[in-house]
C-alpha cells in the first residue's frame, strides 16, 4: 500500500486544496493546544468543561471559537461582555497554520513521517507556551510526544534504523548535555539547564535522530540566545528554542546537512 500522497504534481487544484486544509487544521490545533497549555499551567482539568471567557467566565459558542475568524469578527473582543481577548492566541493560529503548510509545502509529499512532523509541532506549541508561562514543562505532554513516536515508528521506511538513530540520539546527545551542564553548574555556581530541558531535548531526538539532533542542539542554543538578547533576561524559558530548533531540523535538517557537507568536502 502506497502511504505516500505526492504534492505539485499533476493535480494543481488538490494541492493547493490541500494546503488550505493544512493551513484550517494548523488553526484548529494551534487553538485548541493553546486552550488546554493554559489549563495545564493554572491547574484546571482540560479534559473536562468547555471554553469560555476568562473575564466574565459565560461558556463560549462554536461560532465564538472558530480560529482566527472569530476574533477578527468580534474585533478581539468577546461577546458576551465586551472584554479585550489577547491577540497572542490568533497569532499563534495563523502561525501554526503557515507551519503546517511550509512542512508539506518543502517536504512535497504528504508520508507517515510528515504526518509525525505536524503531530509533533502542535504537542511542541502546547509545551513550548507551558514553559513560557509558567517555566514548566508538563510531563504529559513528554508522554505525549513519546506515545506519538511509539505509534509512528512502524509505518517509517526503515522502522530498525530509523527506531535505532532515535534511540541512540535520546541518550547521547542529552548525556552530553547534562555532563556540560554540570561542568557549567560548577564554574557559574547557578543552575544552566532543568532536568525539564534535558527530558525535552531526549524526546525531541527521538524524532530527529543523530546527525538531525545535533543540527537541532546546535539551533536551539543560538535561538536560545538571541531570546535571550531579546529579552535581556539571565533566565529564559528555553522550551521555544528547542522547539523552533526541532522543527527546523525535521523540516529542512536534511538540505542544511547536506549543504554542510558540501562545504566541508569542498
């Protein structure tokens, strides 16, 4: 069975179809992991209840929870009550919605490993604006990415080396990190990296692989300290940077490493 679906081939129309779609679905989730990120932080079971607005607690309507459109409609404010609604969540829509249509805009093809891709951008949203908030990274949404590569590993390709690559990549790379950490511990005499970063980046390798996760280690200490120039804070939430580090390596790690390989080799 072909589970590979070519995109910007014969059929114009389909493909772009279908990046609309991807672009309605990135909103969708970036909206609804948003929402449940924000209970996650405050406490409050995000398995249970329905939205409703944080200033006057009335239970919003479907037609009051449609990504972007709605607050757009509205002119950001709710319906009920009048008060402002932060524009960071729509904002955050329409970005996962570019994300979700740049991955299958360069990969061309919609495949089990682009499905993961997408999968694995909305749980990094969700975790990545925890940490923001809160400088905590849920271990459920850990389970959650782990449980994503456990479903996905068998329709790769090569299911044995692709499990292996990722396997290996979760154990080295967060063991060099931890030991440089620990040596950087010691010399500052103030906490580097939380165990919180470290089981991220492990459960990030698990998707990347070696060469792709040392790409992504490298990505996120660079976006790790341009947040950090930005800022001009001493901690940051490091979450984002690994994250943003991530994706860029699922989605283009493998032009970048070849064009590092071509430099190197002359």
């Amino acid at each position: 069975m072909n589970l590979v679906y070519p995109l910007f081939a014969d059929n114009t129309f389909a493909t772009v179809y279908l990046l609309v779609i991807a672009f309605a679905f990135g909103a969708v989730f970036a909206s609804f992991i948003t929402c449940t990120a924000c209970r996650v932080v405050i406490g409050e079971d995000w398995t249970k209840g329905h939205s409703h607005c944080d200033s006057c607690g009335h239970e919003l309507s479907t037609l009051d929870l449609i990504p972007v459109i709605s607050w757009l409609a509205l002119k950001g404010k709710c319906r009920y009550c009048g008060a402002k609604v932060p524009a960071r969540d729509v904002i955050f829509e329409i970005v996962l919605g570019f994300v979700f249509v740049g991955t299958l805009a360069f990969n061309r093809a919609v495949d089990p490993m682009v499905i993961q891709t997408l999968v694995l951008e909305v749980i990094l949203l969700g975790l990545s604006l925890a940490d923001f908030d809160n400088h905590i990274i849920p271990d459920g949404f850990l389970l959650a990415m782990l449980i994503v590569w456990i479903l996905f590993v068998g329709f790769m390709p090569d299911t044995a080396a692709y499990a292996l690559d990722g396997v290996l990549a979760a154990v080295v790379i967060p063991g060099i990190l931890l030991a440089v950490s620990a040596l950087l511990n010691k010399a500052l005499k103030k906490s580097t990296l939380g165990m919180g970063d470290v089981k991220l980046f492990a459960c990030c390798m698990l998707f990347t692989g070696l060469y792709r996760g040392v790409l992504t280690m490298f990505l996120a200490s660079v976006i790790g300290l341009i947040f950090v120039a930005i800022s001009q804070k001493k901690k940051i939430a490091f979450a984002p940077a690994i994250s943003i580090a991530t994706v860029i390596s699922l989605v283009f790690g493998g032009t970048l490493l070849n064009m590092y390989f071509s430099l190197i080799g002359g």
